[in-house]
C-alpha cells in the first residue's frame, strides 16, 4: 500500500506531466529528477521524523500527505500543481522505504532481519506490478487523464492510514501487557 502510489509516479511521471500539464518532454523529464530527489531526500526525512515521534505516527503523517498530494494533482493544473504533487508523493515514497525496516526491526529484532525485510518488501514487488499497470490502463481509458489512478491511490493511501492507526492501537496494547 506504501509503494503503490510512489511506483505508479514513478513509472509515470513523465507521460503524466506531459499529458495532464501540458508540459514540454522535456520539462517532463526534468520532473522525474525532481521526483527522485524528492525520493532520496525523504528517505532522510522521514527517518529523522520517525527516530523523533515514532514510526507509527511518521506513517500515518505520510499516507496522509500521499493522500493530499495525489488531490492536488487532480485539483491544481499547470506546473505549480504537478510540483507540489511529484515533491509530496516523492518525499512520502522515500518516506515509506526509509521506515519501513525499522518497523520490521522493532518488531521482530535484528535475528533474521534480512528474512524478515525480504517478506515484507515482497508488497513493493506486488506494487511494482499493479501499479504502473493501473495507471496506464486508467489513462488509456480516459483519454491521457490519470485522474481515476490517482483516486485508486488515494483510497489505497487512506487504507494505509487505517492500517497505520490500527497498527499503533496493537503496539500500544502489545506494550501494555
């Protein structure tokens, strides 16, 4: 769920910019570097955040900033709307990949850690898959318009906010006993 709308982005965000902005190829292209800055940098940012407030609020702080960047690509046309929109996916996308193995290790301990990551990475392959497949078959239907993809990855990010609030409520009751 954490991967699907950063791998559908990054998949697309060229095709995306062109189709939906109006933006020249290559300013398209100058916005997937943008996007994979974004994504280095959130990798480090959310980390930091995470270590501070704890890994489950940092995550549900993220799916709801997928969740608002993913309305603001369907709200706000032009260049201002898609920067907002590939920064804030980006920064999230970099985000999930940089708590997500910190979450296994509290949970299950460094002992089998390489394991343990490998089974709960398996969802980014899944995304891998769906994602950038769900973007293109959204846009081909609806003229160039990814507008149903990015609602499809809204849904999915708000399913992620409910599981990131579940996930607190069953850490927090774990610590308790």
């Amino acid at each position: 769920v954490g991967a699907f709308s950063g791998l559908m982005i990054a998949s697309q965000a060229s095709p995306i910019g062109q189709t939906m902005f109006g933006l020249a190829p290559a300013t398209a292209a100058l916005y997937v570097s943008l996007y994979s800055i974004s994504n280095s940098s959130g990798r480090l940012i959310w980390g930091t955040v995470s270590d501070k407030i704890g890994r489950s609020k940092t995550l549900m702080i993220i799916f709801s900033v997928v969740a608002f960047s993913l309305f603001i690509l369907t709200i706000i046309p032009g260049q201002f709307g898609f920067s907002l929109g590939i920064i804030g996916l980006g920064i999230c996308f970099g985000g999930v990949m940089g708590v997500f193995p910190s979450i296994v290790m509290e949970n299950y301990g460094p002992a089998n850690q390489g394991v343990n990551y490998g089974i709960v990475f398996t969802g980014y392959s899944l995304a891998a898959f769906f994602a950038p497949r769900v973007a293109v078959q959204m846009a081909a239907a609806n003229n160039g318009n990814y507008s149903q993809a990015f609602y499809v990855a809204i849904a999915l990010s708000l399913v992620g906010l409910v599981l990131s609030v579940l996930y607190s409520k069953i850490s927090k009751k774990g610590v308790q006993k």
